[in-house]
C-alpha cells in the first residue's frame, strides 16, 4: 500500500479521498497521515520521495530514513490497541 500511494502521489490520493467523503460522508473519512508530506513537498515518485526515495532507473525504491518525523505527536488509535481490544 505504501508504494501504491508512492507511485499515486500523495496529492491525488489526498483528493480522491477528500472526493470519497463527499460522495459517502464521515464513514469514509480519510486520514490526514499524508498532510504532512504533501505540505513539505514530498508527494511520492513524481517529487523523487514519499515513504520511499525513488532513485530513477530500474532500481527497487528504498524506504526513507526520515518517516519518524512525519508521525503523529500523541496516542494515535494504532499505538493504543492491544490483545485485549
């Protein structure tokens, strides 16, 4: 998934989402993880890097070293679950 949206770009998958909810409403509301790339200009392949560094060529992308920065500050429903949930 996160190469599909790398290869999407994160502009587009942020307005498809945005259009989902229109069409569906809040059962469909997006999540706002990629807010943060698209503002810092990081909109997957066609800017070079997303959640991976595309290098050009036929190489496999490599995850990027920095994805920590873009992480929510605080609980997010993820790091909250646990066995018992």
């Amino acid at each position: 998934p996160l190469l599909l949206l790398d290869e999407v770009g994160f502009d587009i998958a942020t307005h498809a989402a945005a259009s989902l909810v229109g069409a569906f409403g809040a059962r469909a509301a997006p999540s706002d993880a990629l807010e943060p790339f698209v503002h810092a200009g990081r909109l997957g392949k066609k800017s070079g890097q997303g959640f991976y560094v595309h290098a050009g060529g036929k190489r496999r992308p490599q995850l990027a070293g920095d994805l920590a920065r873009f992480a929510p500050a605080g609980p997010t429903a993820a790091r909250l679950l646990d066995d018992e949930a």
